[in-house]
C-alpha cells in the first residue's frame, strides 16, 4: 500500500504534458481484437487500467509488445473467448470486450465488471443491445455468457445515452451483416475517436458525437498505427488544482473544445485562461468567487469525472454552490474525507451544498475512488500543512506519474509505501 504525503501552500507554476485520454485507450484497446493485423497505439498512458487491459489482451492470446510508450497489438493469435474473473473485477472497462470478444469468436464469457464504487453501474444496455444483434445472452454464477451464429444489423434506441454502450454496441456492429444505428447514442469526444480507430481499420461508421452512429458492417478490419486525443479529465484536474493553489500553469496537447464547459465554469469563477491551439494557460493569483451552480450531464454538459474536483475548488471559493451529480448514486463519498480538513459540505441525495471556507487545513484523508482521489489531492496541495492521501492505488488506475507532475509544477508531494 502507499500514500500520498503533501506539505501544502506552494503555488504551481510551469508547464506538463497531458496524458493520451484513458477513457478513450481503454475501448481502442478493445477494438483491436477485431483484426488479425496489427494494430500500434501511440503514446500509452502509464496507468493501472490501461495495465489491466493489457493482461487481460494477454490472457486472450493477443501478443503485445510495449516500446515504453507505444504499444504493438498482435491479435492474430487470441484463442480465448473468456476474460478472467480476477481481471474483470478489477476494470469495468473489461466489459467492452464483450462486443469484440463476441464478434471474433461468436462466443464470450465475462464476468460481471468491476472498475470504481460508484453506486449502482448496471450492464442492461450493454446486454439489451447486444441482444439487438442477435446474441444470445445468459447469466450463470456471476458470468455474462454470449452466443450467436450470427451478428445482424439493427436499430438499437438507448434509454439514456450510456458511454460504455455505445462503444461496446459499435464494437459488435463493425463486423456484423448489415447496418446497425445507435439512437440516442452518447456524444463523447472518446466516442468520436473510436469511430476514427474503426474508420482506420477499414469499417464504416459514421455520425460519432451526435446523437446517432450509423454502422455498416465490413467483413475484414486491418491493421493500422493510431494516437488517440488527449485526456480531458486528467487536464481538468490539473487546470482545478492551478485554480486551487494559485500561479500559472500551462498544459499542452489538450483539447480545449473538449473542455468547454468547465473553462466556462473556471472563467466564471475568475481564473484567467488563454487557450491557444493545442495549449491552455490558466493564471489565478486570488481567492476565487464560487460558481452558483454544477450539474453534471452527459458531454456536451459538465463531466461527471470533474465533479469531485469542481467540487472541492467551490469548497475554498468566496460564497456558495449547489453541485447536483446526475449519473451516479454515490459520487460524493470523498465528501467526509474533505470535512476533515476544514471543508463546509451537507450532501443531500444528488445534491452537495458548499459555503465557502478561506482555506483547507492539512489532514490524513483516504481516496475511495479514482476521481474523489485525485480531487482529495488537489485539495491537499492547496491547504495549510501537511496532509497524507491513503489508498492512492484508486488513482493510480486514471492518473500516470501524477506526482511527478505536481512536482514538475513546484506542488510538495512524495509517495510513501506504508
Ligand atoms: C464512462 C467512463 C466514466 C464516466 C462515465 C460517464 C470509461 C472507461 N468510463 O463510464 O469515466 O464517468 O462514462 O461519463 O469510458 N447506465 C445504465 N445501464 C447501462 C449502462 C449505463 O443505466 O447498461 C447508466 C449508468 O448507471 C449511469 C449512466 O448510464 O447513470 C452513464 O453511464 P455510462 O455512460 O455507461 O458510464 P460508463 O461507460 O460506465
């Protein structure tokens, strides 16, 4: 086990590198059981779930080779239709390989994902529209088996425009008989770059991030080299912490437009932000004014996986905020860990009330989750003291050398084997 240590209080200055987008490798990665060609995915980001999604590649009979950055996917030789329990708990991300895994083999067995505790994160859609496809879906001791002869082309309406879905529905249609639409299909920028991936390996989709992905089934994918788009939570996270601790902190190879709604949310705060091509700067020498408002929503809404972070920065604002979390149940359970360091928070239901404080004061708190984590970071690095973050393997799963580049910007934290 090990833990964050942080001595608080500097302002951050310099400039970091953001990371390849780990929402969006993770189903890229899933993709490239679709070819026996091989597929080389640029610029991997050094996390735990990228990690595991690599394993459970291996486990399947894919050849990986790993150049310390790039990542060379063989998949000719996979010869395995089951992701491993022990795998698949740890990475819900494991369930998009349900859509390849059931198009390569017409078989697939997977037990029941795992990835972060928050609340209740039901697979009905994924299932519903693989159904819709023509798989045959049963339930037995905690596994998902699929079977079909066949994948057929179909309408598939989503009751709410759920990520993982639409990626794993996309990941079953490219190779399936016929033309497959997705309504109501989820909007993401990581959405977008999948079909791009797909594109490149010769399918045929269209209409990625709106709200409906028309797919025209190929017989054969192949092989090709892919760098996908930059990760937009873990550039948030860093623009929050700038806000947070004050100073000015530039991050390259980040995509504003993907973060348009909580620049919005900054600039309302009263950072000062300049975005130009492929950079964002962001400058704040004050205390901030809180924001009235943030509701989460699907993109182009607020992100959930900012919610923690956005949450903590209205903690040391001047005024109060209301942040309404809409996608998951329990979201908040960071929440009593920033009470402990002087945090003013009542959660009721979806709803976190924040009044305002000067300032965090140095405490040990524990990360429950990747994002509640990384924002129980930021707070440690903007409060008066010392704080220890416990559980920091939660961040390790989203984050690559994160301590390295709070260090790169003048931030005091050292991790620490307990
Ligand atoms: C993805 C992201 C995660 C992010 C989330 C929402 C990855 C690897 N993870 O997760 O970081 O927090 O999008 O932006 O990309 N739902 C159902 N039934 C289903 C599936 C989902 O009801 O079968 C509901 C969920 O409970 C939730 C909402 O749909 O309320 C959105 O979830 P979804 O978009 O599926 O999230 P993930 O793909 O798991």
């Amino acid at each position: 086990m090990e833990k964050y240590v942080i001595n608080g209080g500097n302002k951050l200055y310099g400039s970091v590198d953001v990371q390849t987008a780990k929402n969006s490798v993770l189903p890229l990665l899933a993709a490239t059981v679709l070819t026996d060609e091989k597929v080389k995915i640029l610029s991997i980001p050094d996390i735990t779930d990228v990690k595991n999604m690599i394993k459970i590649l291996s486990r399947l009979g894919c050849r990986t080779v790993f150049d310390g950055c790039n990542l060379i996917i063989d998949s000719s030789c996979a010869d395995c239709y089951e992701i491993p329990s022990e795998l698949a708990h740890e990475l819900r991300s494991s369930l998009f390989l349900l859509g390849s895994v059931i198009s390569r083999f017409h078989m697939a067995k997977i037990a029941y994902p795992g990835g972060c505790d928050i609340g209740l994160r039901p697979v009905d859609l994924h299932l519903t529209g693989l159904k819709r496809l023509g798989v045959d879906i049963t339930e037995e001791n905690g596994y998902i088996i699929c079977k079909c002869d066949k994948l057929r082309g179909n309408e598939i309406m989503l009751d709410c425009p759920s990520v993982g879905a639409t990626e794993n529905i996309m990941l079953a249609a490219v190779k399936a008989e016929g033309t497959t639409v997705i309504k109501n299909a989820a909007r993401e920028p990581e959405i977008e770059d999948l079909q791009k991936l797909l594109n490149c390996m010769g399918a045929k989709v269209r209409g990625a991030g709106s709200g409906t992905v028309v797919i025209e089934g190929v017989n054969e994918l192949n092989g090709c080299e892919f760098l996908p788009i930059p990760d937009r939570i873990e550039a948030g996270t860093f623009l929050i912490a700038a806000a947070m601790c004050g100073g000015e902190v530039e991050l390259t190879r980040v995509c504003a437009e993907n973060l348009s709604s909580l620049l919005h949310k900054l600039r309302e705060n009263g950072c000062k932000i300049h975005v130009n091509n492929d950079k964002i700067v962001l400058e704040n020498h004050r205390r901030l004014t809180s924001v009235k408002s943030v509701e989460t929503q699907p993109y182009p809404g607020f992100p959930t996986d900012l919610q923690a972070q956005i949450t903590t920065l209205c903690c040391i604002c001047r005024g109060q905020s209301i942040i309404t979390e809409n996608l998951f149940e329990t979201r908040f359970k960071y929440v009593p860990e920033l009470r402990k360091m002087g945090a003013d928070i009542t959660v009721i239901n979806r709803n976190a009330f924040v009044r305002g404080v000067e300032r965090f004061k140095g405490a040990t708190v524990v990360a429950h989750d990747l994002r509640g984590g990384a924002a129980l970071v930021t707070a440690a690095l903007a409060a008066d003291g010392m704080s220890s973050v416990l559980d920091i393997s939660h961040i390790d799963r989203g984050y690559g050398a994160f301590e390295y580049k709070i260090r790169k910007l003048g931030g005091d934290i050292v991790r620490v084997s307990v």
